[in-house]
C-alpha cells in the first residue's frame, strides 16, 4: 500500500483520478494490515506530511495518517514514540529545520490521534520540555503562531510553576523579536491573526497560572525600556495589553513611577515605545494604559519625561487620527499629552499645520463616526487655542475651518485645562513630604504671604476677579514709563497662566507698597487700594502728558473670530496704549473703570440758596448707622466722631463727618436686626443738618446760617467699591475700637444716580489730582468759598449693581488680624436675574434680606482667596460669615454694574471700551516670561521629588499653615496709616484720588 501510494503522488494522473485512489488507500484501513506494511505507510505518510511539495499532497499525507492511525492505533504508538518527536522538535526532519512550522502540525496531529492511549503522558512531558527551549530560540510568527494552538489543544504541555514563568517571559520576549515584512493586505492579516493566536495563549496562561502575570509584564517593561540601539521591540507587544486585567493600573504604574531603579532614559524609552502600539490595529486599552502612565509621572513631578516624550511623540499620534482603526484611542492620548502640556505652546504648535487638512478630511467623510469624532477634536483644539490666544496667524485659518461646529463654553474649557494639567494630578503613590500639593481644583492660582501681605493678596485677587479691568490691564501695550501697570499686568498674566499653586507677587510688593508701609507689619487693605489706584491713576496721566501726540492703540485685541486685531498696529517701541475706544476721552483706565462722580450740596436755610461741588471718587467710605431710635434725631444733631483705619489714621474730629456714636461697642448688645449694605448706603446719603459750631458761612447771607447738606451720586463707576468704616475711634478710652456688627450683603445693590435734565452750561469745578488735597480737613467757611451756587433738574435713575468680591477681615482690633477675600467666578450668571427686573424710578436702594434670596449662584460660583490657599465657596457663606465666626467681618466689597436693556449706559460702556468679551491674548513678554517660569516650575517640582524620595523617612519637613499667614507682633499696626502721612481718616466722601 505505500507503494501504491509513493506512486500515485509521483504519477502523472489528474487530480480527480488521484483523489479516487487515495480515497481506496483510506477506506482500505479498515482491513487488516501487517505491521511492517503500517510503519512503512505511517513513513511514507510523514514524508508527505512534512515534506510534501504542495498542499495536496499534505492533505493527503494528513488524511491517510489519520485513517491508518486511528485503526491501527498500538503501530501508531510504536511509531510515534518519545524518541520519535523528541528528535523532530531537536533535529528536524532529513533537510527539513526543526523550526519549521510543519513539525509542529505534525506533531499536533500525532497527539491528537493518541489521546486516548497511556503512551501520550510521556509525549506530553517531552513536548513540555521542548515547548520552553523553542521559545528561548525565538521562532518566527508563524511557528509560535502554531505552538499556541498546540498548547492550547494541550494545555498538559504547557510548563508548569518556575517553568511556567519562565515560558511566559520567554514568549513575551519572542513576540518582541516579531517584525512583518509584508507588504499586501491578505499578509499583514495574517501577521496580526498569528500575533493574536500567540498573545491569547498567554491569557488563557495568566488566567490559569495568576502568578505568572507580573513577572511578564515585567519582561514587557524590560524589552520596551532598552536602550540598545541595535534592538527595535516589536509593536506586537501591543496585542498583550488587552489581555491585562484594567484592575491593576494603579498597582502597575505605582510600580513603575516609584522605582527608583527605573532610570529616566529607560523610562522615556518605555513611554515612546508604548505609545507607538497605538498603530497596533486590534490593540485594546493601549491609550488607557498610556494615559495611566503619564498621569503616573506627573504625580511623581517626572517632569523632564513628560516634555521629552511629548515633543518626540506628539506628531506621531496626531498621525493616527487619520486611520479610523485606531482613530479613537489616538485622540485620547492625543488630548491628554496637549491638554496636559500647559506650561509652553510648543506641543500644540507642531500639530497646527495638520489640523485644517484632518479636520476637512472629516467633513468629507460624511460618516456618523466620522462627525462624532470631528466634534470631539474641534473641541480639543478650541481648548488649545484658549490657553494659548495670540496667534492669529496660526489660528485664522482653524477658526475659518470649524467656523460651523459647536464651541464649547468658556466655563468648560476651563474645566478641562484645570482638571488635565501636570500640577493637578493627584499624587496617590507618595506619602508624608513627598505628596506634592498641586493647583486647586478650581483652577485659580493663590498669592504667597511675603510676611504680613495678606492685605496686599486680598486687594490683587480682588482686582484680579473684576473681570473688565483685569482684560483690559492684560491687553495694554506699556512701555518702561509705565513702571507700576506693566508690573500688575505681568501679574495677572501669572494669576491667569501660570502652573504654580501660589505665585509670589515680591516684585510687585516692592514698587507697590507705600513708602509709608514698614515692610513685615500688617496695614490696612483699604488703604492700599486707594494708595494702588491713586499710583496707576497719576502713572498713566503722567504718560499721556510726556506723549500728548502718541497714537493710542484699541486694546480690544480679540474680535469675533479670534484674530489679535492690535498685531497689525503694534505700536513703536516707547509707546502705550490705554483701553479707550474714543479719542477724546482722556480719562486714564482707573477713571473709566473704578471712578464715579459725586455732588455735594449745601443749601441755606435762611435764603434756600444752593451750592454744589462735584468730585470724583474711586469708592464710598460706609459710616454705620447709629441705633433705630436714634434716627428720629439724626437730621437734627451734629455728629462728631473720629473714623480711623485698620491701622491707623487721622485722629482729629472732622467736622459735619456723619457716623456713630463716639462710643462703639465691640459686640452688639441689642436684638435688632443687623444692618444692610442698602441701609448704609442709604445712611451715607442721606441729608444732614449743618448748625451751631458746625454752622454754614451762607456767601449770600454773609453769615453762618443753619444748613443743609446732600450728597448725590452723579455718575456711577464701571465697578462700586465700599468700604464700611469698621474702625472707629473711642474718645473715652483713647483706643480704636472694631465694630463687630454683622451686615447683611445682598448679591444685587441698587444706586440712585442722579441725571440732569438739561445739561448744566459750565462743567464741573475739575478735581484735585492728589488724595490729599481732596482729603484734608476743612472748615465750613472754606468749603462754602469753593462750592458754586447751582440749581439742577435732575432725575433719579437707580442703577442696578451685583456683587463681585468681598474682602473680609478677621480679628478683634484694629491692631492685628488677617485679610481674606470672596470672589464671584461667574459674575454674569449671578447678574442674570436683574436684567429682566423692573428698575423704575425712584425705586428703593434697599433690597433687603428678602431680596438676597436669588442670584447667588451655585457654589461654584464663589472662590475663597486665602493667601496661598484657593477653595471653592458659596454666597451662604459669604453671607453667614460673621455669623458663624463673630471675628470675621465684610470690610471692602466691590460690585459690578449690571447693564440693563434700554438704559443709556449700555452705550456709554460699550463707547468708552470698558467692557470686553473675551480674555485678550498674551503678549510675547508676558508669554515669554510665562514659560519661562513654568518650565523653570516643573524642574524645581521634579527636583525636589526627586530629593525628597532619597532622603530618609525620618526627614521633616515644615510647612506654613493655610488658614492664616499672618503673625501678630505686638504694635505692629502704628498710627502712620489712614491718609497715608497727612492724607485724613475715613470721612464721608474721602479718598479721591484723581
């Protein structure tokens, strides 16, 4: 029968009769056959089998194999014996290798048909054996492509306990020798179908043997952090990751970023290379596992990694959105390798030119998939162009492209920056001074105390917050004149964009304090402010009179599609901007945006004549009002009383100064109701008689005559600022006194302004142009010289404000303490609710508790700013402060104007250019010098990581305390303060800057 059969594969007849023969051969096993006649078949079978010329007479090899073994199985068994496949799997077969893929299927066919017999524990045992010395020759694909099968059929063949380990690690290491040459579509199948056969055999492994799981992923790691240049891994490693159960990210990666044997070259070796299996086609889970590590490193500060692997890879994997496959896990670590990348533009930058292309090949497309996709991606690169503005010419052409898909809002775009930087990630694989305390999670940056400079912090985070002037600081163009400005708005672009938890504004602090302020002490934030305004104020004034002929460049920089319409314009080196839209106006920036107008009007008794004096303001000082029963006798009586700073002011009574009574309790001691804001407002405006020693010298009546004086709000500013006089001096005990009366603060504040009907002929008398002039003490007589007789028709038109930041002080006295603030994160949002309201005519400032029910936003609406230290709030708390903590009291506030439909100051805001959209982009200085500092930022991160992981466990390390920053020497708040040095106290309508 084998003769027959060697002749019927070497004839010359056609396939049909060939195939009825062999069919003969098969059914003729059935009979009866000699021994010797069946180790000659099973021979000639085998030569067949593994040397055939072609797939046919393979198969008949196999077929007839099969039929003689399966009857005459005890000839079989002798024939196949141990020594038999243990010299296949050595030697081979005559010419053929023993690494030749048909040994391997002839050896699986062998076991197959001797399942059933005893003789197959021993062919187990060997090809066990054998089974762990061919993977550590590393066979191609398709060999180890075939073992696993065998294996799999066999699992009795897989090694076992230490074996077993070492078989794993060995065939994840031969899957890193695989490499696919193939060109055609049908033979990279087949690649990724053999790839996938071995790595599933590996599954079925790791979920049989759990213990032989990380010594391989171990060996992955080795393999893809090698740093020989002659060894490229395979990115068929990728076929593994599926396979990894997702459980042990956080196991794996702690791992991996934690030791400190990992050197940072084989660390950016493994990340680049992981980052290439996302081009694997059927590769699960590799962006997640990808994403995982990264995030890893940023919470162990491995900073210089991240910046490596991001410029190597960050085109690569933008490459693979192109490929639908593949498409989605690429965006996903696309979007966190730029989203995360916030110190520098650079990462964004490189993709740029590939964007308009992607985004058109998209839209093309037509697909479901496909729009769904270019959503997600339009809305990564609105995130980009957000952080980093100020590059109309790289962004014109993307806005033109996606100018029809939905834009994300601005509050989501920052939700996304903050919650995807480097500093923000959680470092949850370090303990005691190693866990870095990264940025907020609400995404603002704090102030550093230098010593007794909470009120320097609480003042700029409350200017910072007033969104209108922080745009417009942001988008001056200053030359080395303005020494003050340019050193604010480097510091709120570091507010804005820096990395940092807490910037340290000692720049700023230098040419900022007043000359009067001993450094270290505590001072009156009140007073700075005013001191603050008053120098931006003269330092721009200053600037336009050296350059009365400079042009002055819009500072709106931002149009409605993003371009920086100032790029073309830039001025001349030497030149400055001012935010004003129209030429004429010559008001400075403080003006436009903090100042308002006041008249003060006195009218005789005696002859009713009237005469007013307008001055500018930059905020209303708050007198508390005297008890309820008091007020009956309030416009009959002369109130005299010293009004002092937190630290420290003009001592001398201040005639016709409305306020309390010169004893102040330090603590309420009746049942009453507590104050509102509207009730002092309404307090400070109210009228009030002038007589006895406190008489009025009537110029018509040459003589002083009983009088009446007023107070009017003229124009209201941009921004309100109050200040509730807290501080008050006790003529009994010669000390001041805090008042620690609660006052209700309500989100919505109504200011009667007054209008004139008919415009008056000759302006108003102009200003002083230093506080000092403005504030100093004067008698009756004098001020009745400058007060001109007028009479106005005017209306009252109440102007609606909301609330923006409030900040508060906490202590029992004026000579120590700390200084905190609230500010609202969405000021628009809260101030929704007063465009619809009805604001008539002569309507009530007051809103009263009743009134403060909405408009106070979510709390995430609210930010507390304590120092170094940025938490989210709420308007509740911001209301019950005082009365949770009897201490803690509203000092500053600042409001918002609410610009209501129909009203004529909408005009006026949006000609006097004192409201802008959006944030404007940074300039190149300020760009720069960000960068700068947050490249040098991750270094000092990584730095100090790095030292603190070697030091010893017993290292301490100290640490300010959050809450308050401030010491409290004794006398550290002397009497220098109030008017700063001959400025006065707080009076009524004192502080006028300009």
């Amino acid at each position: 029968m084998d003769k027959i059969l060697e002749g019927l594969i070497s004839s010359a007849h056609t396939l049909p009769v060939k195939k009825a023969i062999v069919k003969k051969v098969v059914e003729a096993a059935e009979k009866d056959v000699a021994v010797e006649e069946c180790q000659a078949l099973f021979t000639v079978t085998t030569r067949l089998v593994l040397l055939g010329e072609d797939a046919f007479q393979k198969q008949v090899g196999f077929q007839v194999l099969e039929a003689y073994a399966r009857y005459h199985r005890s000839e079989f068994e002798v024939f196949f014996s141990k020594d038999f496949v243990l010299g296949l799997l050595q030697q081979g077969y005559e010419q053929l290798d023993h690494k030749d893929p048909a040994v391997v299927d002839y050896i699986h066919c062998g076991l197959r048909l001797l399942i059933s017999c005893p003789a197959v524990l021993e062919l187990f045992a060997v090809v066990q054996v054998e089974m762990l010395r061919m993977v550590c020759e590393r066979p191609g694909p398709a060999v180890c492509a075939r073992l696993a099968t065998l294996l799999s059929d066999f699992v009795q063949c897989v090694p076992r306990d230490k074996g077993g380990i070492l078989f794993c690690q060995q065939l994840v290491r031969t899957i890193g020798y695989f490499h696919c040459l193939a060109s055609q579509e049908q033979e990279l199948g087949e690649y990724v179908a053999q790839v996938t056969k071995v790595s599933t055999l590996l599954q079925n492994i790791w979920k049989a043997e759990p213990a032989t799981l990380l010594p391989s992923l171990q060996e992955v790691f080795a393999i893809i952090a090698s740093t020989d240049p002659s060894f490229e891994p395979s990115i068929a490693l990728a076929s593994l990751v599926q396979y990894i159960p997702v459980q042990m990210i956080t196991v794996l990666i702690k791992s991996l970023t934690t030791d400190q044997n990992v050197k940072d070259a084989n660390m950016t070796k493994a990340l680049c290379r992981m980052i290439d299996w996302l081009s694997w086609p059927l590769a699960q889970h590799v962006d997640t596992w990808v994403i995982a590590l990264l995030k890893g490193l940023a919470a162990v500060q491995k900073f210089t990694i991240l910046i490596d692997v991001t410029q190597l890879k960050i085109e690569l994997v933008f490459n693979r959105l192109w490929y639908p496959i593949v498409r989605q896990g690429a965006l996903a670590v696309l979007s966190h390798m730029l989203l995360s990348f916030q110190h520098s533009p650079e990462a964004f930058h490189l993709v740029i030119p590939q964007v308009v292309h992607l985004v058109q090949s998209l839209q093309a497309d037509g697909l479901p998939t496909s729009k769904a996709f270019l959503l997600q991606f339009t809305e990564l690169v609105h995130c980009m162009m957000y952080q980093y503005s100020g590059f109309p010419d790289l962004y014109d052409h993307i806005l033109e492209a996606i100018k029809d898909l939905p834009k994300p809002s601005e509050e989501k775009i920052k939700l996304v920056l903050n919650q995807s930087a480097w500093t923000s990630q959680s470092n949850s694989f370090a303990s005691g001074p190693l866990r870095q305390a990264g940025k907020s999670e609400t995404g603002k940056t704090g102030l550093v105390n230098l010593g007794n400079t909470c009120y320097m912090n609480s003042i700029l985070q409350t200017l910072f917050m007033a969104t209108d002037f922080r745009r417009h600081v942001l988008s001056l163009r200053l030359n080395g004149t303005s020494t003050l400005m340019k050193k604010l708005q480097m510091l709120f672009a570091f507010l804005a964009h820096t990395q940092r938890a807490a910037y340290a504004p000692r720049n700023f602090l230098e040419v900022s304090r007043p000359p009067w302020f001993n450094a270290g002490s505590q001072q009156d934030c009140s007073e700075y402010l005013r001191f603050l305004l008053d120098r931006l104020h003269e330092e721009e004034k200053t600037v336009q009179v050296l350059e009365p002929t400079k042009a002055n460049v819009p500072t709106d920089a931002v149009d409605s599609s993003g371009k920086d319409a100032a790029a073309p314009t830039t001025p001349e080196e030497g030149e400055v901007s001012s935010p004003r839209v129209d030429d004429d106006d010559t008001r400075t920036l403080i003006e436009r945006t903090f100042g308002g107008k006041l008249v003060t009007g006195i009218r005789c008794t005696h002859c009713d004549c009237v005469s007013e004096k307008e001055e500018p303001f930059t905020d209303l000082s708050l007198a508390f009002c005297p008890s309820r029963d008091a007020d009956k006798s309030k416009s009959d009586e002369s109130k005299v009383v010293c009004q002092g700073s937190v630290n420290g002011g003009s001592e001398t009574p201040v005639p016709g100064t409305k306020d309390q009574a010169s004893h102040v309790p330090a603590v309420p001691e009746n049942n009453e109701p507590p104050f509102s804001v509207p009730d002092l407002v309404d307090y400070f405006l109210a009228p009030e008689i002038l007589d006895q020693d406190n008489a009025y010298f009537c110029g018509k009546c040459g003589c002083l005559r009983r009088a009446e004086r007023t107070l009017k709000v003229m124009s209201a500013p941009e921004y309100l600022i109050l200040t509730l006089l807290r501080f008050a001096y006790d003529a009994k005990c010669h000390v001041r006194r805090k008042i620690l009366d609660n006052v209700t603060i309500p989100p919505r504040l109504r200011l009667p302004v007054h209008r004139p009907l008919v415009p008056s002929p000759s302006p108003p008398l102009p200003a002083p142009s230093t506080p000092s002039a403005v504030d100093s003490p004067e008698s009756s007589e004098n001020l009745a010289k400058k007060l001109k007789p007028s009479r106005r028709d005017e209306e009252v038109q109440p102007v609606c404000y909301v609330l923006s930041s409030v900040v508060m002080h906490s202590g029992v006295s004026s000579e120590s303490g700390h200084y905190y603030s609230y500010g609202c994160n969405s000021t628009a949002e809260v101030a929704a609710s007063c465009q619809n309201e009805d604001l008539s005519q002569g309507e009530q400032v007051r809103e009263g508790p009743s009134g403060q029910g909405g408009g106070s936003g979510p709390p995430s609406d609210w930010l507390l700013f304590n120092d170094s230290r940025v938490t989210f709030a709420s308007f509740q708390s911001v209301q019950n402060i005082t009365s949770r903590f009897p201490k803690d009291t509203a000092y500053v506030l600042m409001y918002r104007k609410q610009e209501v439909a129909g009203q004529d100051s909408i005009k006026g805001a949006a000609a006097s250019g004192t409201r802008q959209s959006a944030e404007p982009p940074l300039q190149k200085e300020l760009l720069d010098a960000i960068i700068k500092d947050n490249k040098l930022y991750l270094q000092e991160q990584e730095l100090n990581a790095r030292t603190q992981a070697l030091q010893a466990p017993s290292s301490s390390c100290s640490f300010r305390p959050n809450g308050s920053d401030d010491n409290n020497p004794p006398g550290s708040c002397g009497p220098s303060g109030g008017g700063g040095g001959g400025g006065g106290g707080f009076n009524t309508i004192s502080r006028l800057v300009f």
